[in-house]
C-alpha cells in the first residue's frame, strides 16, 4: 500500500492576503478580537439570562434515578405503586427503637401515633401501615417498624425524605429512638452527605487551584481567565441544568459533576491557549488580532478538537439505560458546551482586549519565558537518544499497578456510604438487629393469585431466604404480594445469586423486585454496558484523532495509551477501596467491593480528561510534522512546546482531585483518588513519557497516512 509523507510546503513567492492566511477557527477567533462588544453583549444576555434560573437548580434536580429503568425489579415496583397502596422500594421506612419499652406500651404507642400523623401529613405518602406483628414487630416487641406507602415517583420521595426525617426524628427521646430509614431515606442521606462533601471539597480547591494557576501564568491577569471561563460556564450551565428539569428528571450528582469539568476545562484550555497567545504576541507585536487569529488556529484547533473528543466519551455513558447516568453524562455535556464554547469566542475577545496587558502584574520570568520550553525540549532530546530505558520504565510501573484490576469486585453501594450518624444508617442497623441481616433488603415479589401457594413454597424452600411473609391480595384481585427477607445483608454478593435462582424457579408470571433487586439489576445493566461504552467511547476517539492528526498509527497510540493510566488508576482504587489499604488514613470504611457504576463513569471521565492532553501535544507535534516534515522535530518540538501545559494542567487537576479525597463520605474519595491516580499518571509517565518514545520508536510510520484514507481525510493542519 503506498503512503503519503506530508513535506513541508514551498515558501510562497509573497506574503498572502491576512483574510486568507487562517482556517475558519482562526477567523473566527479574529472576528470575535475585532468585535468584542457583539461578543460580550452575547455573552452577558447569555449568561445574565440563564444566571436567574441557577440559584433555583439545586432544589430541582433530583436525588434518585439510580435504576436499570428496563428492569423486571423497575416493572415491580410500578406494579406494586398501582395494586398495593403505595407500598414499594420508592416508600418511607420509619424504625422505632427501645431497650425498656415494647410496642404495646403507651409510651411507644404513642410515639407510632405521632410517627403516623407526621407520614399521613405529607400529600407525598398513600398511606400509613401500623407495625404489624409477627411482620414489623421484633420477636422481642421492642422494635417496630412503621411503613408510608409513595404517592409520587421516586424523586419525590427522595425530596419526601429529605422533609420528613429530622421531624420524624425528632420524635423519639432517651427512652424511644427513631429514625427514618429505607432506600428513599437512604438516597436522600447519601446526596446530602456527598452535596456537604463537594463543597467542602470545592472550597479547599479553589485556593489551590489560583495558586497553581498564578505559578503556571506567571501572574494573576492571565490566571483569572481560566476562573472566567468556569464561572461562565458553570453558572450557564446551571441555569441550563433548572429548565432541562422541566422536561426530564436531572441528577442532583449533574451539577456536581459539571462544576468540576467545567473547572478542570476551564483551566486546560485557557492555559493551552493564553501560553500560544503568548507566543503570538512575539510574532506579531503590532498586530493582536492577527496573534489571536494565529493563537485559534493552533490551540484553538485543538481545543475544539479536544472538547468534541470529551462530548463522545460522555456521550457513550447515555448507553446506559438508567436515569441518573443519563442525566450526569448531559449535565457535564452541558457544562463543557459551555465551556468550548467559551473558549472558542469570548476568551480571544477577552485577550484582543487585553493584547500585552496579558503580562500585566506577571513576575518577570513569565514575560520573558519562551514559548519552547528549553527544560521540555532537553527532554525530550534525551528520550530521543535513549527510548527503550524510559520507555520500558514507565510501561512496567504503569503494567504493575494494572494487574490488580484482573480481581477487581465491584457492587452498588452499600449502607456504609452514609455516615454513621445519618438516619438512615441508625434506622437500617435498628431493623438489622431487630429482624436479621437481610431484613433492610425484603424482597417484593408479585405473583398471579392463582400461583400465590406454589411461590411461597418455593420462597420458602430457597436456602437465600430466611423468612416470607403472609400474602398480601391487590386491588385488581389477580396478583398477590409475597415479602421475601434474604439471610444475608443486601449488599452480600450471594442476595444477587438469590434474586437470580428466584426468577428461574420461581412460578411463571412471578416477578422478583424491592430496592435490593433495583440495585443488582442495575448493576448487572452496568456489567453488561461497561464494555460496550469502553468500546464506543475507544472507537470514536480514535476516529476523531484519525482526523484531527490525519495518520492511524499517532491516533492509534494516542487512543490505545489512555488505557494504561486508566488500567493503573482502578488497579490502586482495587487496593484501596477493595483491600482497604490506607483506609484509616483517608477516614473510610472498605465495602470490600468498588462501586459498580465507578468503572464505566470514572472511565470516561478520564479518557475524556486524558484525551485534552492527548490532543495538546499531538496537535503540536503535528503542526511541527507539517512544518519540518522531520520525526524527531515532530517529538522533541511538540513536547517542548506543549509539555509545560500538560504539566501546568495536570497539577491543577491532580490537586483539585485529592482534595475530594478529603471528604467525608466514600463515593467523592472513590472519585478523588482515581481520577487523581489517573491524571498523574497519564501526564507523568503517559504523555509526558511515553507517548513520546512511542513517536521516537515508530519514526516517520508514526505519521504515515496511507493515499486511500489521504483522499477521504480532511485537510486539518495545526498551523497557519
């Protein structure tokens, strides 16, 4: 198969007309430079318009959705919503406790009164069930259970928790505790404890991020933009993410996602293209649109390039059919829409503005720094002279911290990511104690009336069962309720092995479902996507790589080393998160498992972090390719030219994700340490390291572009 080497273009016999010198970003990037005022008002309708709904975002977003919405366990409970009051996974669970008291005391007696006049209150609950015994009484009388049945869907009953549980507490004293527990008080404790810790975990962030950001710029002018861009985007987004509520239910985890990629873009491509603005500015002194223009032609490009890679990695997750992934994936989409936007229009009209004052209050060695990094180009002179030791190094670190994610385990999350104190945490180990390990996780199952007998039978005889409850009739007649308590804790692998044997075994027309079922279906939802969105979201990329640097093989490396970081980062989240290594040190307790929705959330995340970087220095070895038509000029030029803003970046990010590992709760710390692992990683021994053997060990291949892919290719070029 013959190939193409692109050469370098012959010197025109004159300098080319301004107007035709840049591609469509770099005149646009001019456009905006020489009509700031057009772009500003655009900017502050925008911004000023979707600003007034974001206050409003956090009370409409929602809490649930953490569901296979396709699933047998989803069809149960709306079946359950329909026949039986009420009464299902979505419904509100209020334990009752004492150690001197039974239920039968007028002191207790009078407690489950005011329980039941709070529940009965609320327009959100059906119906209030008493405690019943032999069913919600303890053997010993001396805890009790009060069941409100759900009258709306599934966020409002989260919301509906979130009302009820500190009043509801607040009705027990010495003698009586109660506490409001169940997967609707679960959720709810479980978002506000992670809402508490990202904050906190955003507040210790910002200070860190400025200063990183001033060493980085040199001086608090160029370091504000990046803080413009997040602002911008972030309060865009939010007022973006309050009238999406109106049409679907959006994830209260959403908005905590989109201000961290709107922070972590925001930050990745203002450096990338203040630091070539910079460099412009030395080229063309006179003339700042002509700089901004040469400025989005190059770093523009990219990053335009490097946003439309992270939409398709959060696209992929939308494979997922659960609304909470969904929705999460969209408001991030949203942010970084945003975001790119931003980037490609307000922030070259903001440095048309600003012009040299882009140094103002800089320290003296950030004016007079040169666009090459002479200490990024020595590097990448001696990678260049000896390959195979560095290369070698950092593929063997990278291998050895992958190998444990060959045993890693993952499941939904259990009730140890609530802390200790919350409601639902002291309700569930009230009805634990009172009624055995599985008893937070009944079982609903809903049978034909007809096969009422055969399936309590054949509950009873499941050696995953510990106790069955009476049949309770629907309202239609035709179908029967059957509450099934598993022998072990809800999150104990072998409940999901019960829920499977039972809808084999159970009679036909029986379905098996309960919140317990929701999370092993979802779960079994993700197991199934993860490969399929790793796929997608691998294929894509490559593809827009393809195009972006015009040769398979430097798309194929820039696709294929993400997986290195992102392999090494779940093998220490296995160590830490499974094994519990260092867990008295970051304040957690192991569930012995990693969460189940980690791998394919966390991957995308990731790769679409990873592939900024990706896209900086290849597009500028590129651009150096197309200049020199010289492989090693092409490596040791795009790294000196790009490796100080990966590093730059990279800093920032690692550090704004090690202080979610700070936090309280488990889910931010699972989050912090492996999307910190990740970034450092892939800056440090990746893009920084190995990407570029691999460009010196395939030479002149690396940029090879065989003619009949050269003839349906478009012709970007990194340049201008």
């Amino acid at each position: 198969m013959s190939t193409t080497l692109p050469r370098p273009a012959a010197p025109a016999s004159g300098p080319a007309p301004r107007a035709h010198r840049h591609g469509p970003i770099g005149r646009l990037g001019r456009w905006a430079a020489t009509h700031r005022r057009a772009v500003f008002a655009v900017w502050a309708v925008l911004v000023i318009g979707l600003g007034v709904f974001a206050p409003k975002v956090e009370h409409a977003l929602s809490g649930a959705g953490w569901q296979d919405s396709g699933s047998e366990s989803v069809q149960v409970r709306d079946l359950v919503q329909q026949e039986f009051g009420g009464l299902n996974s979505t419904g509100l669970m209020v334990a009752l406790h004492s150690t001197t008291d039974t239920a039968t005391s007028p002191a207790f007696a009078q407690r489950i009164a005011a329980v039941t006049r709070v529940l009965q209150e609320d327009d959100r609950v059906s119906q209030v069930v008493g405690p019943q015994p032999g069913v919600t009484i303890s053997q010993d009388g001396r805890t009790a259970i009060v069941m409100a049945g759900a009258a709306a869907d599934a966020n409002d009953m989260v919301r509906a928790a979130d009302d009820l549980k500190e009043p509801v507490r607040a009705l027990g004293d010495d003698r009586i505790e109660i506490a409001m527990t169940g997967a609707s008080g679960l959720w709810s404790d479980f978002n506000e404890a992670n809402r508490a810790a990202m904050m906190k975990s955003e507040l210790y962030s910002w200070p860190v991020t400025l200063g990183i950001l001033v060493l980085a710029f040199g001086g608090l002018a160029a370091a504000g933009l990046p803080l413009l861009l997040t602002i911008l985007g972030l309060v865009a987004s939010a007022g973006s993410l309050y009238l999406g509520t109106h049409v679907f239910d959006i994830s209260i985890w959403a908005m905590n996602f989109a201000l961290m990629f709107a922070l972590a873009l925001g930050i990745d491509y203002a450096l990338f293209v203040v630091m070539r603005f910079r460099a412009a500015l030395r080229e063309t002194p006179d003339d700042v649109p002509d700089a901004v223009a040469a400025t989005m032609d190059t770093a523009g490009k990219a990053v335009l390039f490097s946003g439309i890679t992270v939409l398709i990695s959060l696209s992929a997750v939308m494979l997922v059919d659960s609304p909470a992934f969904r929705s999460m994936a969209g408001g991030i989409m949203v942010s970084v829409i945003f975001v790119l936007a931003a980037s490609l229009t307000l922030l070259p009209a903001v440095l048309g503005r600003k012009g040299h004052r882009i140094n103002a209050r800089a320290v003296p060695w950030a004016k007079a720094s040169e666009p090459r990094s002479a200490r990024f180009a020595a590097w990448g002179e001696r990678l260049w002279a000896r390959p195979w030791l560095a290369g070698l190094a950092a593929l063997g670190v990278l291998l050895a911290l992958a190998v444990p994610v060959l045993h890693l385990d993952t499941g939904m999350p259990s009730i140890k990511v609530v802390p200790q104190e919350d409601s639902s945490r002291v309700g569930y180990g009230l009805v634990q104690d009172a009624f055995g390990p599985g008893a937070p996780g009944t079982l609903q199952v809903v049978v034909p009336t007809a096969e009422a007998d055969a399936a309590r039978t054949a509950l009873q005889a499941d050696g995953g069962i510990a106790q069955v409850a009476p049949a309770q009739p629907g309202r239609s007649g035709d179908v029967v309720l059957l509450q099934a308590v598993p022998r072990t804790d809800p999150s104990d692998p072998s409940v999901g092995a019960t829920i499977d044997r039972l809808r084999d075994t159970l009679p036909a027309g029986s379905q098996v479902g309960g919140a317990t079922a929701e999370n092993h279906d979802l779960e079994q939802e993700l197991a199934a996507k993860t490969p399929l969105v790793i796929g997608v979201v691998l294929a894509l990329g490559f593809l827009l790589l393809l195009v972006a640097l015009q040769a398979p093989l430097v798309a194929l490396i820039g696709t294929v080393t993400n997986l290195l970081a992102t392999g090494a980062a779940f093998g220490v989240a296995k160590l830490v998160f499974q094994d519990g290594h260092g867990a008295s040190l970051l304040g957690f307790e192991s569930q012995g498992f990693l969460d189940a929705w980690g791998p394919v959330f966390f991957f995308a995340m990731i790769f679409a972090i990873s592939m900024d970087y990706t896209v900086f220095l290849l597009s500028s070895a590129k651009e150096h390719w197309d200049r020199t038509g010289d492989p090693k000029e092409a490596m040791v030029g795009g790294l000196a030219h790009s490796g100080r803003v990966i590093f730059a970046a990279a800093a920032v990010m690692v550090a704004v994700f090690f202080t979610f590992a700070l936090s309280g709760p488990l889910p931010p710390k699972e989050m912090g340490i492996i999307l910190g692992v990740a970034v450092l990683l892939d800056a440090a021994l990746v893009r920084l390291l190995l990407v570029p053997v691999l460009l010196r060990l395939t030479g002149r291949a690396a940029w090879a572009v065989p003619a009949p892919l050269k003839r349906i290719l478009p012709d970007v070029r990194f340049g201008h």
